[in-house]
C-alpha cells in the first residue's frame, strides 16, 4: 500500500473514499462540513437517520453521495469539542481504514484536519493499521482481500508533513517487522532463521553477531543451553549494536529478549489445546529486534544494544529433564523443577552477558514469560517489574504515550522463598502463587547492580480479537513503540 501526502483541496476520485471527522453529539469537522454543504445536506440527514453520536471509534458511511466524485464518504467519530490531537487522528486513520478496506475502492483520502504533525500520525495509523501476514495464503477469494492500495492524507503542508513521517515510519517499520517476525511459523522462523533476518538488517546500518552453541558453551551458558538441547536446531545468542550517539564508546542502553521459537513446554509438555500459539513464545525477542530497527531506521542519537536469547523447547531424548541442575553464565546453579518455566533459563545467561559485556546504562527484558500475567491483567496490560523507580517511571509514561500500557506490580523479597532449593542456589519455578513475581525475582538474581526493569508481555504480545484498528489480529508488535519512545524522551543526546 502507498501513502501520499496532498494538498487539502485534494478531491476524491470516483473510485475513491473520502473519510472526515465527527466530535461529540455529531458535531462535524470543518472538512465534513464542506462535504455536507457539497451534497446538499445529505451527510446531515444520514446522520439525523440514525444512531451515529459521534463516539471514538463509530463510523458512517455514505455511498455514491450526490454532488461528490467519490464512490463513498466515511464519517468517523473521535468525541472531544473539535481540538484534534494527534493520537486521537492516529487512531480515526486506523478506523477509517479498518471500515473501507475491503469495500471495494482503490483509494482512500483522509482528510482530518491538523498541522503536520497530526497528518503524519494520521499516516502512521493507516501503515499500522494496514498490516496484514498473508504470505501462505494462496486461494483466498478476492472479496476478502483489501481493495485499498493507495492513501493519501491531506495536509496544509504535505511536504512539512512527509518530513514529520519519516520518523514515525521508521518506527511503523520497527513494529512491522515485529510482527512478521511473532506471525511466521515455527517450521519456518526457528532459531538460525530468526538470527539470519536480524543478520539482514545489517543494510540499516546494525551491527550484528552471532554466536552458536559452542561459543555459549565456552561462555558457561548452561543455563540457556540446557533450554534448546532437546531440538535439531542449535540455539543462538544474537547481539545487536546501534552507535548513533556523537561519543560512540558511550555508555550504551540495553534491551534483552527471550526468543523460545517454539515452545512444547518440554518434557513438561503443554496442553495439545492452543500449543499452536506457542510460536509467538518469541515476542520478546522479536519486539527487541522491531526498536533497533526503529532506532536504526530513524537514525537515533544514541548507543543501545539488543540482545536476544534463541531457542526451541522440544522433547526429544536429549532433552533437559525436570529435577535437572544447570550452571549459568553467572555461576550461580538452578534446579530445573518445571521444564516450561524455560524463559527465564534463557534470559538468566542473556541478561548475565549483556551487563557483563556492555555494562548499560539500564537493561530493559522483555518477555512472554508467565501465563500467571494473563491471570493479573488480563490482556490490555503488561507487567513491570524493576529495582528503579526512575526508570519505571520512565517506561510507564512511555507506554501510556505509546498505548502499550504497563502495570507494575512489586518485588518483595520474602517471595524468594519460594524457588529456594533444597540442591542448588534456586530452583526455575515457585509454584503458582504469584507466579509473575517469582519468575520476576528469579530474573532479578541475574541482574548485578545495573537499573532493570522486566516486562512480561504474554497478556499483549498476541491480540485475537483486537480492539485497537492500528492492530489487527495477531501479532502486535508489543513493545516496539513503547521502548523507542522510551530512548526518545529521555535518552537521546
């Protein structure tokens, strides 16, 4: 799909839609005033003939008006008194969009007034809310595909406009990229492919390395090691580095994710009901990899590194076996209890190395680490875990910016009980009693000293159905929006 930016004069063609804005009591924006007054009255009437209030989200549609060129004029509600925020046209993009896709035009204006700024977010809603993962389908019928192939969004100053997006692109880029990654199969998205995609992301300026099993092994990863050993496919470490700040030996910021491409729970095997979505075991790692391509794309002043953790769990021969104990990179040994609490085996040696190597400014983890969040809160909230109280602050506001909202929830130490061992320095799971904090406080030994927050993202990482229509069902890219605006707001130098 191609976005253009026009003048505000631009005129819907006869195979396009023309979506404008509505406020609170079915107020209409200057520009659905215009159309209004061009077909007669006809928007008002429709509007007189039924329940349409104004509400977020709500939606008109009028076809073939009378005095238009356009096949269709869409109006969308957003509430509010006619100030337009940015986010609020963000978000009426993704609606106008969601509702005209596959109504058969090729093309939809979108004129929603604003400055800029607020064009260009219009257009950050539309790329976000265009995703689509049909790679496999091959006899999908027509009707069902989108129609729109062109949008073009009308601003006072479309080249001002163009100039404001290129930013915001480059992190709908990073999102996209997210979510291929989370959608794509585990046949075809296992370990060594996840790490060659990372790998071709070199073209925006990425450094990227790779080490395999026997480069881990040397490093006294026995903890993530452990993980992948009952799997054909040899896990990786993938270390991604963005040098944008002036000083490029300064102190970098660091994001850590867990990568399970696959996850049967091992030996400890899951449920055959909904194993199939244990492909997006990964969404932490892929969320990782979505900001460095922001970051890199949008040219970010800043040193930050991304580490990602990459296995598959399975339950083969060789596979680990509950009552095992491993050593970490640390030297501090788990008894392995729970065979599907492997997502913290795997960030234990990632987040071990990423301080010990690059020693960040923070370390930020993110995770699909507990169903015990899901339980919490539901599945419009992440939680967050940290030994900072700045940089949680930080990530809170960042999120309710992004709308990739967090919660946090607390760390107390007499919960550390609960994964001592009676063989080893602890053991990987404490029964389901706070089952997010235990993972958490178990992450929390691994961390030496340095800020750290833990995100667990299994309540948001997948969304069937979405409410939001800048995210379409499935993969969402969680995280990608939230740690970018993160390094933007307080990081950048």
């Amino acid at each position: 799909m191609r976005i253009e930016f026009v003048t505000a004069d631009t005129q819907a063609g006869a195979n396009a839609a023309l979506a404008v804005l509505a406020y609170e009591a079915a107020a209409l924006s200057p520009e659905a005033k215009a159309v209004n007054e061009a077909t007669g009255g006809a928007l008002a009437r429709a509007v007189a003939g039924g329940r349409f209030t104004g509400a977020k989200g709500q939606t008109l549609d009028l076809i073939a008006p009378a005095g238009l060129e356009a096949a269709r004029v869409l109006l969308v509600g957003v509430d509010g008194d006619g100030a337009v925020e940015p986010e609020t046209v963000e978000i009426a993009a993704g609606h106008a969009f969601q509702a005209l896709k596959a109504s058969g035009v090729t093309e939809l204006v979108l004129k929603l007034g604003g400055d800029a700024e607020t064009a260009a977010r219009a257009a950050f809603g539309v790329k976000l809310a265009a995703y689509r993962f049909d790679k496999y389908r091959t006899t999908e019928k027509a009707e069902k595909k989108p129609s729109v192939s062109v949008v073009k969004v009308a601003a006072a100053d479309p080249a001002k406009a163009q100039k404001a997006f290129a930013a915001l692109e480059a992190v709908a880029d990073g999102v996209l990229f997210a979510r291929d990654l989370v959608a794509e199969p585990a046949n075809i998205l296992h370990p060594e492919e996840f790490a060659a995609r990372v790998k071709g992301l070199e073209t925006l300026g990425l450094e990227v390395e790779i080490l395999g099993e026997a480069e881990m092994a040397k490093l006294g990863m026995g903890s993530l090691l452990g993980v992948g050993q009952g799997s054909r496919r040899e896990s990786q470490l993938v270390v991604i580095k963005w040098l944008g700040a002036s000083d490029k030996s300064a102190q970098p910021v660091a994001f850590v994710g867990k990568g399970v491409t696959f996850d049967t729970g091992g030996i400890s095997i899951k449920p055959a009901d909904g194993m199939e979505d244990m492909k997006w075991d990964m969404g932490g790692a892929a969320a990782v990899t979505g900001v460095m391509h922001a970051l890199a794309g949008r040219k970010a002043k800043v040193n930050a590194i991304g580490v990602l953790g990459l296995v598959e769990n399975m339950p083969d021969g060789n596979a680990q076996r509950p009552g095992d104990v491993v050593t970490s990179m640390s030297g501090q040994t788990i008894e392995v209890i729970n065979t599907d609490a492997e997502g913290r085996l795997v960030l234990a040696d990632a987040l071990w190395y990423c301080q010990d190597r690059f020693k960040p400014k923070f370390m930020v983890d993110l995770a699909t680490l507990t169903g015990a969040i899901i339980i919490s809160l539901g599945h419009d909230l992440a939680g967050l875990f940290s030994n900072n109280d700045g940089l949680s602050e930080k990530l809170l506001a960042a999120g309710k910016s992004e709308r990739e909202p967090l919660w946090r929830l607390p760390l107390p130490a007499a919960y550390e009980k609960q994964i001592e061992s009676p063989i080893a320095d602890m053991k990987n799971i404490g029964g389901r009693p706070a089952g997010s904090i235990t993972a958490a406080l178990f992450l929390q030994k691994f961390v030496n000293g340095v800020p750290w927050a833990h995100l667990d993202i299994a309540s948001v990482a997948w969304k069937k159905p979405s409410t939001d229509p800048t995210i379409p069902d499935g993969a969402v890219g969680y995280g990608v929006r939230l740690l970018n605006r993160l390094v933007a707001d307080a990081y950048e130098g």
